[in-house]
C-alpha cells in the first residue's frame, strides 16, 4: 500500500516547485492508498477540542459587543461541527471597518477547535499581502493554493483555512477553491467537506457603518441591528466592491459562503472596555477612570460632532497603552 506522511509545511507558506511535486505524488489515488489515507486521517485528528459550552462562554467573555457576530458564529460552529456528515464545508465571511474583532473572532474560533489553537498545524492563515502580493503572479498562486489545500485536507478532513485582508486579494484568485466548496462527495478522491474556510475583510465596512449611523439618528439602540438588517446589502457591497478579493466571486454567484457575518463599529464604551481588558491581559490592575481617560484621549470618534462610534475601533489600543501608562 502507499503510506502518505502526516507532516504539513509550515502555515502558510508558498510551496517551491519540489513541494508541489511532492504533494502531486500523494494525490495518485487507488484504493489501497485511499483506505490507508483514511487510517492516516483517524491516526492524526486527535486535536479536535470543540466544547459548545466552551465556545459560547468565551464568545460571551470576548466578543459580546459584536452581538450578530457571535450569535451567527455560535449557531454556525455548533451546528457544522455536530454534523457528522455535512453538505460542504463551512464558509464564513467576516466584514466590517478595522478594529472590530474579526481577527480575534477567528482566534476564538480556532482556540475551542483546535487543542493547539493558532499553533496547530491544521490551521492555515494567509495574509493577502504577504502570501499573494504579485497580480502576475496569480495564475502561479492559484496553483499553489489549491494543492496546498488539497494536501492538507487529504491529512486532515478538519483542516480550517483562514484569509485574512480578503479586501486587499488580487480579484478572481480567491475562486480557485470553489471546487473544494461546492456540494459533493468527493474531488480526486478527497472529501472536503467537514473543512471550515473563513474570510476576513474591510469590504462592506461602509455599508455597516451607514446603517449603524441611522440606527443611531433614528434613536435605536446597536443592540438592535439584526443580520436580516444588513446581510443583503452586505453581500451585494462586497460582490460590487472593485477592491475586494471577492469581486465578482463566483463563490457568491453560487452561494457557497454560507454566512455574511457583520462586525458593527464600536462605540465610546466598547474602547473603554477593550482598554480594560488589555490592562488585565498585561498584568496590570484595570483601572475604569483611567481607561476613560485614555479613551477620550488616544481615539477619534465620528461623526465629527457627536462622537458616538471609533475611527479605528480597538486596533491602537494595545500600542498605545505603554506609553499612554
């Protein structure tokens, strides 16, 4: 029989054309190879930890001041993750301006996961501009893309792959992997569809600050914009946008993302709480008078009079506290 290694190039890397090969060579399938690749699959998945009780108290902790967010999430993972047999993968893209928790999202997400969190050599991120950066290179990066996802999963059927800064993508690079996405069985041999891939993006970012401005105007709490509120004009923002990754997708022609997951802009109190929190992360007592103070002080809030929503959300946050103490 053939044996197929285990081992994984570190994450998200772009593979040399010996890696490429060496990757070809795993993907000759016959049945004998296939039966000892599902013995692999078993022998290595292990690292599964997805507590639902885990999950929803850290999205509580965490990220309850994107209220959609973690309530799409919750219903999403818990719902992919106890199906034992899924149409196809799970697809997630998250949008909203900077700062607003996307990054940590996918943390979170990883860590009640992942035994080794962002460590695991499951979990495959890419930044756009540093793994993707030439556009004459994107027929190249296609290629590379789809065998390493295709290597990876033929280890692990579990195997997440995240996409960060899909705004800055090179259009028409990111359908590459719609094969991988749509429904069936299998490809060459390969089920993909207990995978999870998800997208992070600036795109569409506008539209939910626009629609969180007239929530306020109108007197309306944040609180209580639903996802029925924004997800179509969320999705068509980012279809339409002509710097997005997810131009013209045909992943959204087809309707292969399954969830378009706003992150609102935060307001004055969410600053003063991610203050707060970096406090405590850095060992230091969390002082509310003093993150008031450095929220009124090292933050631009918009509109310009009022003053009610974040410029930069909680991005500077950890940067600045040094030497704002």
């Amino acid at each position: 029989s053939h044996s197929h290694p285990t081992t994984c190039y570190p994450r998200g890397a772009i593979l040399k054309r010996e890696d490429l090969l060496r990757l070809a060579k795993r993907l000759v399938w016959t049945p004998d190879a296939e039966r000892e690749t599902v013995r692999t699959i078993h022998a290595v998945c292990y690292f599964l930890s997805f507590s639902f009780q885990g999950l929803e108290d850290v999205l509580k902790s965490q990220l309850l001041v994107q209220h959609i967010a973690s309530e799409v999430i919750m219903n999403a993972l818990t719902g992919f993750m106890n199906n034992d047999n899924p149409n196809k993968p799970l697809v997630l893209s998250f949008h909203g301006t900077t700062g607003t928790g996307k990054n940590l999202a996918s943390q979170l997400i990883v860590k009640n996961i992942y035994k080794k969190g962002m460590d695991s050599r499951f979990v495959h991120y890419f930044n756009s501009v540093v793994h993707f950066p030439y556009r004459r290179q994107v027929e190249t990066y296609k290629t590379q893309l789809q065998h390493w996802i295709r290597g990876n999963v033929t280890n692990c059927a579990h195997s997440m792959f995240i996409f960060a800064d899909m705004d800055k993508m090179h259009p028409g690079l990111i359908d590459c992997i719609k094969p991988f996405m749509v429904h069936r069985q299998k490809l060459d041999g390969v089920s993909y569809r207990k995978a999870i891939f998800i997208f992070l993006s600036n795109a569409g970012g506008e539209i939910l600050t626009q629609t969180t401005l007239d929530f306020w105007k109108a007197g309306k709490d944040r609180q209580e914009i639903k996802l029925k509120d924004v997800e179509t004009a969320l999705s068509s923002s980012v279809f339409n946008n002509h710097n997005s990754g997810l131009w013209h997708s045909s992943l959204i022609e087809s309707s292969l993302v399954d969830f378009f997951i706003p992150f609102l802009p935060l307001e004055h109190w969410h600053v003063v709480q991610c203050i707060m929190d970096e406090m405590e992360a850095r060992g230091l007592q969390p002082d509310p008078y003093k993150a008031f103070e450095m929220a009124d002080e090292i933050v631009h809030y918009f509109p310009q009079d009022e003053g009610v929503f974040s410029v930069p959300g909680c991005k500077t946050i950890a940067s600045r506290l040094r030497n704002f103490m």
